[in-house]
C-alpha cells in the first residue's frame, strides 16, 4: 500500500499552438488523509492539473501515481478508485434526481441494491430525498450542486477531485455540502480541492498548494502558508503576495 495517496513527479502540460507551459515541473506528495486545496488565479494551472490526475488529459512529460497504481499501466484500477465532481454539472436536466444517479452509479459498477442504498443515504444526507423522483432540471442551483456531488461519490472512492464545488450556493446548501465532504474524508476518502473562495479553503482544507503560471509557489497547511508570509493575516494575504494583483481575465 502506498504511504501516500498520490504521488507526482516533475509533471508537464503543454497544448498545441501554445509557446507556454500550462503546468511546468510540479512535484507533490499527497497523504491519504488529506483534504488538499490546489488554489490559484484564472488560468494559473489548477484545472490542467486536476485533468492529468483524472486521466481527462495526458502530461507531456513527467509521472504520477494514485495509490501506488501507475495511469500508463494501471488507468482501469485508477479509474475505478477515483471520483470526479466538476464545476459544470453532470447531469442530465431531464430525467429525476434518483435515474441520474442510478445511471451514474451503473457507470461505477454498483449492484442494484448496493446502488439503491447508497442513493437513499446520500439524498436523505443531502435533504434531497423528497426531490428523488422530480426532473433535475427543475431543481435550483444547489439543489443541483449537492445532487451533482452525490453522482461523483456514490462509489465511495479513494479519491475525490471537486472543482468549485459550492460556487453559486447559498449558505444553507454550503453548510450541507461542507459536512458531507468532512464526513467522506473521516471514513478514508483523500480530497483534491480547487476554489475561489480562500476563506472557505483556509477552514476546510489540511493543507495547501498555491499556483500560479502553471508552478508551485508554496505549499503547507494554511497557518503554515500564513506564517510564512510577513504581515499575512489570511490565506487572501498569502494569495496576494504569492500571484500578485494584476487581473487574471480569461477569453475562451
């Protein structure tokens, strides 16, 4: 068994028709136990390499490992020990709450029952067991937020990669996803976090790593980052000083 959950060495990412690097010689070692925040400005890197690790996309150059498995001779055992909840939801707007997650679970290998117990935990976990059988597509954006978590954890897996996963929430629905995330980690599930909300990172996550132009800039548990940093008060300050002011706008 690996000691820890991933382990990434000098890992590249370069796309056609781009004269930079989009993640340029990351190395991390991530515990088993870690709620791990990968935090950064607009287009700093984070979703690049989230994709890698996810196996949505191929490094250029450089290797990692997720429990000691190998994406090059091992992506089918990674695949299965992995969940992914990303930023734009992945659901299907016209079947029910309960037929999306059913299909979702299907794609997992669940077993009907197994599947069907694991649906009515996680919804009544959710507050959602009252909207199982309502289209998704009526369902307002948390509702929609906790319902897309759901899809990415009815397996139970090792590790969890979220993007954004309480952007354009309200508070109510924060605090219920928040929870639920604290509960998976207790029972062994290692989370790969991104957001915007450094405030939210600073409490949730055991630890950090800052990027920005697609490099580390510092990594640490966030009294360690905040520590280190002269006159930092918050992680915000941390950020600042690290990436800097300049405006990060993206045109896609």
């Amino acid at each position: 068994m690996a000691e820890n959950m991933i382990e990434i060495k000098n890992l590249y990412k370069k796309y056609k028709n781009s004269d930079e690097f989009s993640v340029n010689d990351i190395s991390l070692s991530i515990d088993k136990n870690e709620i791990y925040g990968i935090l950064g400005p607009n287009g700093a890197g984070k979703t690049t390499l989230i994709s890698m690790l996810s196996g949505l996309i191929k490094p250029t150059s450089g290797h990692f490992t997720i429990n000691g498995l190998s994406p090059q001779k091992e992506g089918f055992k990674i695949r299965q020990i992995i969940g992914i909840v990303p930023q734009e939801y992945a659901l299907y707007p016209t079947l029910t709450a309960r037929e999306n997650l059913m299909f979702f679970g299907s794609l997992y290998g669940l077993k009907h029952k197994q599947l069907t117990k694991a649906i009515d935990e996680s919804l009544e976990i959710m507050g959602l067991s009252k909207f199982a059988n309502k289209q998704v597509g009526q369902f307002s954006g948390g509702m929609k937020r906790r319902c897309n978590l759901i899809a990415g954890t009815l397996h139970n897996p090792k590790v969890l990669f979220l993007d954004e996963p309480t952007v354009g929430v309200d508070v109510q629905s924060k605090k219920v996803i928040i929870d639920f995330l604290l509960e998976l980690n207790k029972s062994g599930t290692c989370i790969i976090y991104t957001s915007h909300h450094l405030s939210e990172a600073e409490e949730f996550c055991t630890k950090i790593a800052i990027i920005d132009r697609g490099r580390i800039h510092a990594v640490g548990t966030p009294e360690e980052l905040v520590s280190q940093i002269t006159h930092a008060e918050n992680l915000e300050d941390v950020f600042i000083s690290l990436t800097g002011k300049e405006l990060r706008d993206v045109v896609v």
